[in-house]
C-alpha cells in the first residue's frame, strides 16, 4: 500500500505555473542517458515487476497455510484457482462478483464526486480574494493527513451511540429518526464513500488549480467581450482547457480508488459489511482471513487484467476523443 | 508529461494489485544459532495497555539478561494484529526468536511448520511436560504431535456481574442457567441499562461463545478428521441463542453490534450493562475504574441446572502460549528463554501481573491466585473448559465463523428478524468460504 505514495505527484511541483524550458540537447554521449537511467530500471523491477511476477506464480498454486512457509513446495494447480475465482454460480465466484459489482458502484461514486469538488473548488478559489491561501491550505488537509489516523477519527465519528455523525443528523438536526448504524449494514456504503470522497477530493482539487494556471487571461477577457457569462466561460473556456489534465486525473482517481484499501480496513476492520465489501478486502479476507494465498492471488491478477483493461482502453478512447477535438 | 504520469500511475496500480499478496522471496531455511547473544521476543497485549505489558515484561528480561547475558528485544503487539504479524513472519521467514500466540492458533500454526515442535528433549529442558496443567496442555496443537507450542498464561471465561445492579433489581444471586440469565436480563434492562454486555463486532469472541455454546447444544464444528461442519443444526442452536440474546430477548443493547474494541468491557464498568461474560477482566476493570469488590465473577450459565457429560462446558481453555521461530538464529538462547518464562517464579510474577491463571501447576498454589474470581475461573478451567478443535482450519473456524456472526448481530440490530433458516445461511456461506469443505 505505500506504493502509491511513491508514484504521487509532488504537490510542490505542480502549483507554479510553469511554462517549461526544454533542456538544451547534446549530441555527445548518446548512452550515457541510458546508463543513468538503468539504476531507476533496474530498481523498478526489483520493487514493481518482480512481486508482481510472484504474484502470478503464486496464482498458479495451491499455497494454502501447508505451504506458505516453502513456496516451492506447494503443489501446482494449473487454473484452478482461476476456475473458483470465476465460478459465478458457486459462493467463492458469486462473493467476488458481488464484491466487484460493489466496488465499482463505489469507485464511480467516489470518482464523480471528487472530481466535482475539486473542480467547483478549484473554480471557485481561481479568483483571488483575502483569504484564499488559507482556504486552499485548509482544503488540502485530508490530503496531508496521515491515512490511518484520519480515518480511525471518522471511524469514531460514524460510532452509533456516541458518534458525532449521528449526534449532529439526529440529535441537532433531526434528519434521522433514530441512531442508523454506519459501519455495519446497508449505510456502511455511505460512509465508505464519505470517507474515500473527503480523502480524494483535495487531489483533484490540487491538480485542476495547477491547470487552471495555464489558461490565458485572454481568453476570459475575449469572451467576457463577446458577452460570455460565468457559466458559458466555464463550459466554453475552463473545462475544455482542462482536458488533458482531467484525463489524467480521472484515471489516477480511478485506480487509486478501485485498489484503495486503508480506507476500508480501518473503517471496518477485518471483516467489511456485505454492503462494503470492496476488492481489495474481498481479496484480503480471501487470503489473509482463510490463508488460501493462491486463490487471493488468481484474484488479484484477474483484478490486475481488469484494470489494465480499462486503462487501456480509456487512454485510447481519450486520446482519440483529443485527436478528434484537434 | 500527462501519459508518462498516467503510466506510472498504472505501473504502481499494478504492482499494487500484484502485491496485494506478495512480497518477500520465500526462504524455508532452518534456524541455528548464528546470533547467541540477542533474542527477539513477540509479547501479546495482556495488559491494559501495550505500555502495561511492556512496564510488567521489563525487570523481567533484565532479570533474563543478568542470569544469561542474553539480551532480549521486546515488541508488544496487539491482539487484532498478532496472526497477521506471525502469517507475515511465516511467510517471509524473518520472524522473532520466540513469540506468544493465542493458544487456538496452535494446530494452524502448527501446520504451517513455521514453529519449533516442542520434542520429548525439548520438553525435558524446559522441566517436562508433567509441570503443566492437562488443560492447557491440550490447547498446545494436534492431539498426535509434539506440542507447537508451551502455555505461558492460562484464561478461562466467566459471568461478570454487578452486584449493586442485582441487589437494586432484587436478584440474590448470579444464573446458573440461560433460562434464569434471561430473565435476570430483563428485570436488568430498562432505563438505559441492559442485562448483557456483548463485544458483537468482535469475531474472535463470537467465536468462542458459538464454540461454548456449540458443545452445550452437542455441535461440533469439525468433523473428526477436521473437515468443517459449521452448520449443523445443533451449531445453528447455538449462534442463534447466542444472538437471540439482542434479537428475541432483547437484553443486549443493539448498538453493541458494532463493538469491537472492547466497548462491552467499558459497558460494564460504567454499570450500562449488568452482566458481562469475558476472560480474566479484572485488570482490565480496574483500568476503567471499577473497584474489585463492586463485581462478581460466577461460571457461565448451562443449559439445564445439573448439566453433566460432554455437554458440561461452560468455557473455552483460553490462554497464551510461547513458541519459538523455527528460523530462529539463537534457537539455544530461545529455548533457554522458554524455560526462564515459564519457571515456576517468573509464572507467579507474570500471571498476578496481568491477572490470568498459571498454567504451570506449581505456580498455582501462590495467595496471589486464590481470591474469589480466580478460584471461580481456576475451577471452571479445571472441569469446565474444553479446548477449541485442534485442527489446522481452526484460525479459518474463527475469522469465518465469528465473522458470520457479527453480520447476523448487524440484522439483530437492525430489527431484521434472526430465524433457524437465516443462521443456517450463514454459517453456511462461512463453511463455503473455506477451501476443503
């Protein structure tokens, strides 16, 4: 899980607007750019590609508790931990068609609304006004806060009896009639989503003020002149420069939701709630919980094709979609 | 810039992806005794607090280091971590020298081999197998192996309850039965209070309560060569009783479906709920402020008045045991450690410190361990206590089942009916979950 804070953007390198200067080329030398880069190659294999190659082989076996302390000797099953995996009609294959229905309701849930957020507050702060570097500095909290801590705080919050949440919807507001439960049963949902949005949002929201930079000045001046209103410069001017910056975003959001799995397992703990019960703890619980590593693994390279997948094909269709606009 | 992002974006989703389970070469080499000067030593949560343990175990690994000039590095774990922790140390191979586990883990962890078998040579360098209670030496791994493990601190369940909530409902005495306990529940519930405090997000206590209600009702939950049968109806009886509890008798408190972290325990010493049925709370009272006199501790309830035969369990033998890595490299300064822990004065010192019972029988007779409430569980662990299956699926019998229980708590709390067909669902769903059944 701490690969993802590897691959993090640096926040400081994004916010100056920058209109880069290509270095100066020189012709001498012309391995001497591999040779530095072989070092960073060679550590990317050892650190991503070969647990990833483990990983498979793993998928391959039957590595259950018998064998976890010598790989080696655990025999092979050919696909038939894949077999189980996508038995639909069998509980093991039916729990993890459920658990991906369920993740990607969530992701697509989490996903939208943080980068609505961002977006509106990205808009919103792009104006100066007194004021707006604290706001910005307040907004990027959640991201700045370390995962564990902020989420065992909404974890408190979300408690039934002595819970702030259900202090402030029923006790001061009225809204629920009664005290729900947030982390066990059907709202557990909700308050994933709640969780992940407040995590993400300050991303997007970063990012697009980074891009916002780059838009010209002119450009809202021009149409200001031919009568654009707010709405129409947002839709004619903002968000079409933004594209490239989107398109990014989204994906990165996507895959870091889709894989996310601090958030769930310090909300909920070992056992997620049916109605929560997103992939990465579905394949947790499938190893970890019944130490049946092999079949956690067939399922973690099946959700690794899915998402190389989709990947695929949203970068193809967004640079098409761009080529298309050009 | 933006694809180059975009692909390491992806090379990093992948890899996480890939090595959601990875990690780590696998190294089956054996231990020796490369490193004779230092130990590292897992500890279990026994205490109020990690910090606890760690006050109680320091001037005794000073004592250690002085007899032997070993010098032991402590880590206290938490409980919810501690099977992770050892999986992950079984796994990689990079483990401590010597470690606590709980004692249901034993035959699981057996299996994996990542152990040191405790032989008839080991045993007799640590004073013989005869020094431990029978109980608790049942709890060490499967019956026809050498013991995975030695007990370190014995535990055993028991009816907690408040005496000045009995005595203002006008109950003289503690149930006997569960008949009698729900209806002491009743007349102990209203205003805000309830009769029973239960820890129902928590899967390992669920667990332990279907086991002891299990065998009350005849259920086994593995069949003789350890294949699972968690849904007999006997087994099926047996959860549903126990989460009738919240869902019919309604003596439970329905937010206690979401405790995990030891809320029930608070529950009782704040006097919301009248009745608690825990392990060696006493230390863990008295850390929430409840003074010793202001609880008793009685055997769990049976059945029937008179219970007699297989059916006569009112706890599970609970308790921590000490093993060492396999791997180790001071596999001599581990044992020697081993034997140093459970010496009959490091026994005495440690069980009254964290308020268990000594497994090693002479230890047993020390005034530290004859007040009420520990004569009461030394007794229920002496004829009462029966230990969980020791198969190699038992962890799985933890996670799954008590994991099933605490979804039909969420239905209970809900006020989503808990019937015979609904927990035979469950329990099913569990049994599936595990790959030989």
């Amino acid at each position: 899980m701490t690969v993802t804070a590897s691959t993090t953007p640096p926040p400081a390198a994004e916010l100056p607007a920058t209109t880069s200067l290509r270095p100066r080329r020189r012709s001498r030398g012309a391995a001497l750019p591999y040779l530095l880069l072989l070092p960073a190659l060679l550590l990317e294999l050892l650190v991503h590609l070969v647990p990833m190659v483990i990983g498979v082989v793993m998928s391959f076996k039957e590595l259950t508790q018998f064998f976890v302390r010598d790989w080696g000797s655990a025999p092979w099953t050919g696909l038939g931990n894949y077999r189980v995996a996508v038995r639909f009609d069998a509980p093991v294959g039916q729990a993890l068609l459920h658990s991906f229905l369920i993740t990607c309701g969530f992701t697509a849930l989490s996903v939208g609304l943080s980068w609505l957020l961002g977006t509106a507050a990205a808009i919103l702060t792009q104006q100066g006004f007194r004021g707006r570097a604290l706001l910005r500095g307040v907004f990027l909290v959640p991201y700045a806060l370390p995962v564990y801590a902020a989420v065992i705080t909404w974890s408190f919050m979300f408690q039934r009896d002595n819970g702030l949440v259900n202090h402030v919807l029923h006790d001061q507001l009225r809204l629920a009639s009664g005290h729900p439960f947030w982390l066990i049963g059907g709202n557990s949902f909700a308050a994933l989503v709640t969780v992940s949005v407040w995590r993400s949002w300050p991303f997007a929201f970063l990012c697009l003020t980074a891009g916002l930079q780059n838009i010209p000045r002119e450009l809202y001046e021009a149409a200001a002149m031919d009568g654009a209103g707010i709405w129409q410069q947002v839709r004619r001017i903002t968000l079409p420069s933004l594209r490239p910056v989107n398109q990014v975003l989204v994906l990165v959001l996507f895959l870091w939701t889709f894989n996310d799995f601090n958030t769930p397992y310090v909300l909920f703990g070992k056992s997620a709630p049916a109605a929560a019960d997103v992939i990465s703890i579905h394949i947790y619980q499938s190893s970890f919980i019944t130490w049946n590593f092999g079949s956690g693994a067939a399922m973690s390279v099946l959700l690794l094709l899915f998402l190389l997948l989709v990947t695929v094909g949203y970068l193809v269709a967004t640079a098409r979609g761009r080529d298309a606009d050009a | 810039m933006p694809n180059r992002r975009g692909l390491a974006a992806l090379t990093a989703a992948l890899a996480l992806t890939a090595s959601a389970c990875g990690g780590g070469a696998a190294i089956g080499g054996d231990g020796g005794n490369a490193h004779p000067r230092t130990l590292t030593y897992w500890a279990s949560n026994q205490g109020a607090s990690l910090a606890d343990d760690r006050r109680v175990l320091a001037p005794e690994l000073a004592r250690f280091q002085r007899r032997t000039g070993i010098k032991v590095k402590l880590e206290v774990i938490g409980w919810p971590d501690l099977l992770n922790r050892v999986l992950a140390a079984t796994i990689s191979g990079q483990g401590p020298d010597v470690l606590n586990i709980g004692n249901t883990w034993s035959a699981s962890l057996q299996a994996t081999g990542a152990l040191l078998p405790f032989d008839p040579r080991l045993l007799t360098a640590i004073g013989g197998r005869n020094r431990f209670a029978p109980a608790a030496l049942a709890a060490t791994g499967a019956a026809d192996r050498d013991p995975a493990a030695v007990p370190l601190y014995s535990l055993s369940y028991g009816l907690y309850w408040n005496r000045a909530l009995f005595r203002r409902a006008g109950i003289p005495r503690p149930p006997t039965t569960w008949a009698e306990l729900t209806a002491d529940g009743r007349r102990l519930t209203g205003g805000g209070h309830y009769g029973l405090a239960i820890e129902g997000g928590n899967y390992a206590e669920n667990a332990h309560h279907a086991f002891i209600l299990g065998r009350q009702h005849g259920a086994d939950f593995f069949t003789a060569d350890g294949r699972p049968r968690f849904n007999t109806p006997q087994a099926v009886a047996a959860v549903k009783q126990y989460v009738d509890f919240m869902a019919k008798d309604r003596i439970t408190a329905p937010g206690d479906a979401e405790y995990a972290a030891q809320q029930s325990l608070q529950d009782f010493a704040t006097g919301r709920a009248a009745m608690l049925m825990w392990q060696s709370a006493a230390s863990s009272l008295k850390a929430h402020g409840m003074p010793g006199d202001a609880y008793g501790v009685a055997p769990i309830p049976f059945q029937t008045a008179n219970a007699s035969g297989p059916t006569r369990v009112d706890s599970m033998v609970a308790g921590i045991n000490l093993a060492v890595f396999r791997n180790s490299q001071n596999r001599d300064g581990a044992v020697k450690f081993v034997r140093f822990m459970t010496s009959t004065a490091e026994q005495k010192t440690l069980n009254a410190a964290f308020g268990s019972i000594p497994p090693v029988k002479d230890a047993q007779d020390d005034p530290a361990f004859a007040t009420p409430d520990l004569t009461t569980l030394r007794q229920v662990l002496a004829h009462g206590a029966a230990p969980l299956p020791q198969v190699p699926d038992e962890s799985q019998f933890e996670t799954l089942v008590g994991t099933a229980i605490k979804d039909l708590f969420a239905d209970a709390a809900a006020g989503r009916p808990v019937t015979d067909a609904s927990v035979r669902a469950a329990l099913t769903k569990a049994q599936q979950q595990l790959p030989t059944s």
